[in-house]
C-alpha cells in the first residue's frame, strides 16, 4: 500500500435506500475520495412459508434478502 494514500471503509446495509446510499457516495467524493473497490458481504435469503397443500408461495408467504455492500474509499 502507498504511504501517501488514506483508505477508509464503509458498509452499506439493507436499512440504506439507493437515494441515500448516493447521496453518501457524493459525500466522499467531495471529500476527495474515490471508490477503490465495492464487494458484497454478509448476503442472507429467507422464505417464509404457511403450511399449505398447495405447491409454491400463497398468501402470507413471503422472501426477504439481506445484503451489505462494502465499499473501499481512497484519496
């Protein structure tokens, strides 16, 4: 790693809308950083299912995703 370079990390969960997840990203641009790197980390899946006879989802069942991105600044 340079010796002149400063990095900084910052994770972006499920609770960030996309709206604010730029309007940070601005934020840190306009301190003078750039993205580096971008990963997805901690990505998690559920469905939730009502016993039914039924094959596949019906009322009440549902599917949530959870996901973090990780973002690497540097300037």
């Amino acid at each position: 790693m340079a010796k002149n370079k400063t990095y900084e990390v910052k994770d972006y969960d499920s609770g960030w809308a996309a709206k604010e997840i730029t309007s940070d990203m601005n934020d840190w641009a306009r301190q003078g950083y750039e993205v580096q790197h971008t990963l997805l980390i901690g990505y998690h899946n559920e469905v939730s299912r009502y016993s039914d006879p039924l094959p596949g989802l019906n009322d009440g069942d549902s599917i949530s995703s959870l996901g973090t991105m990780r973002v690497v600044y540097v300037k």
